[in-house]
C-alpha cells in the first residue's frame, strides 16, 4: 500500500499534467485526487456487472495472475496493471511512429490477464485493463504538455481489428477496454470520446512470427479511415492493448494523418520486452 501511495504521489508531482480542460473551479490538487478512482485496486472485484460476473462464474473465478479464488484479478495482482506510464521505443522503430507509452511489460499479469480478456472473454477485466489503459493516455499526454495547447476533446482512436476476428472471438476487447479507458479519463476531468474510424481494409497474415520489416509491409495500406467526417485538426490517441514492433501503430498513425488529425502518440497497456525505455 505503502509503495503504492508513493506511485501516485509521484504521478501528480513528477509528470506535467497535460493542460486539459476542466470546470473553472476546480484546483489541480482536487484534479489530482480525480485520477485516483483510475487507480484503486480494491473495487476490482466489487464492480462487475451482471455478466461479467457470470462470465468469472464459468471461467471459475480465479484470479488470472495468481489463481486465487474469489474474482478475475485480485488487488495484489492488480497493481501490476497500475505501474506509472513510461515512454517505449520498439527497436528498430518504425517509421513515423510518434510517442509510445504503456504501463508494464507484455509478462506475467499484464499478458495473463490481457489473454483471457480477449480469449476466454472474461469481461471483467475490461475495467482494469481500460483504467491501465488510461494511465497510458495520462504519459501521451503529459509529454505533449510543452506544446501548450489546450485540449477540449480527445479522441481515442483503437487499432483496427479484422471483423473476422471479432466476429470469430465473440466480442471486441479492445474496443471494450478503449470505452473503460474512457470513462476514467472523463473521471478524471479529461474530456475523451471512443472514436472508432479505422477499419481493415483487406485481409492481413497473422502478424506472429514475422519480422518488423514483414509486419510493415504485411500492414501497409491495410487500415482504411471510416469516419463520416475527416478529423482535421483533432487531437488523436492511438489505443491498442499491446505494442510489440510498432507496425500496427504507426500504420494507423499515418492513416489518421492523411485525414489531418493531430496524433499525439500510442497508448498501450504494455509492451513487449525487447522495447527500449
Ligand atoms: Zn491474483
């Protein structure tokens, strides 16, 4: 608990807070105290909805990261999804790729919990996973915070996933962390809206096992933008649930370029380990 409170008191000291629009009156102490509820690990298990209960029922509600009885993640296990977020580079980077930030390493609980979120559909870890996801987003932007601008409106925009696939899975996880990831943003006076306007526009290999110069030119040209509108000018954060070469990033970062949004960087949950930070 102790190393805990230590974190985030070095969140809201030591990182730039993103100059963010919120209501007049409210001082950046009680802005600090807002990023909290992102944060707590004890209303993990307490919050699940109906089926994301009944989903742990079935998955035997065992604790993804230390199999102990009781919930999907238990708070200890929890708090390695709650590390501050750091900046990660793939190595090699791929071209055009902007800031990318996660919050732990694709191991242990991060890559247990991030499987059976989107394998075995234990929906209740789209919270934790979102809220890991919003300390992500909380790194983009405070790095952006010498920019000077101030944000109305941020737009979370996910990697696309195949329909295929989504369709094969039964669900969209990364669509279900990114509107999680949403909400803690909003608790936290972050103006942030789910914009989903990137889509597979041909079918792509399946990108495991393929070098960063196969995964580039396996992905080039593979998103296509599906707004109604263009995003000229918004501010864009690109949301995926893990970072390994880059490729998909920074082909939907130069997608979302072309239709002029201000892409302000990657925000993943966690990162492969051959990333330098
Ligand atoms: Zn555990």
């Amino acid at each position: 608990m102790a190393s805990r409170q230590r974190r985030l008191a070095r969140l809201g000291s030591s990182h730039p807070q993103p100059r963010v629009r919120v209501a007049s009156s409210t001082t950046s102490a009680e802005r600090r105290r807002d990023l909290r509820p992102i944060i707590h690990a004890e209303d993990v298990c307490p919050t699940q909805d109906f089926g994301s209960a009944a989903a742990d029922l079935l998955a035997a509600a065992a604790c993804v990261g230390c199999g102990r009885a009781g919930c999907a993640l238990c708070p200890a296990c929890a708090t390695e999804l709650e590390g501050l977020p750091y900046r990660t580079r793939p190595s090699p980077c791929p071209i055009g790729l902007p800031a990318v930030f996660a919050v732990a390493v694709y191991d242990g609980v991060a890559r247990s919990a991030l499987v059976a979120h989107k394998e075995q559909a234990r929906l209740s870890l789209s919270k934790p996973l979102g809220r890991a996801l919003a300390l992500s987003v909380f790194g983009v932007l405070a790095a952006q915070s010498d920019r000077g601008t101030a944000l109305r409106v941020l737009h979370l925009v996910p990697a696309p996933s195949s329909r295929r696939t989504v369709i094969s899975r039964g669900h969209d996880p990364l669509l279900r962390m990114t509107n999680e990831c949403a909400k803690a943003l909003r608790a936290a006076s972050v103006h942030a809206i789910v914009a989903p306007v990137l889509a597979a526009a041909r079918p792509v290999r399946d990108q495991a096992g393929l070098s960063a110069r196969q995964r580039a030119d396996n992905l080039g040209g593979a998103f296509a933008f599906k707004g109604r509108r263009g995003l000229d000018g918004r501010a864009v954060v690109v949301v995926d649930d893990i970072v390994t070469t880059g490729a998909t990033a920074a082909e939907a970062c130069r997608v979302l370029g072309l239709v002029g949004a201000d892409v302000l960087g990657v925000a993943v949950v966690a990162a492969t380990a051959r990333h330098q930070s």
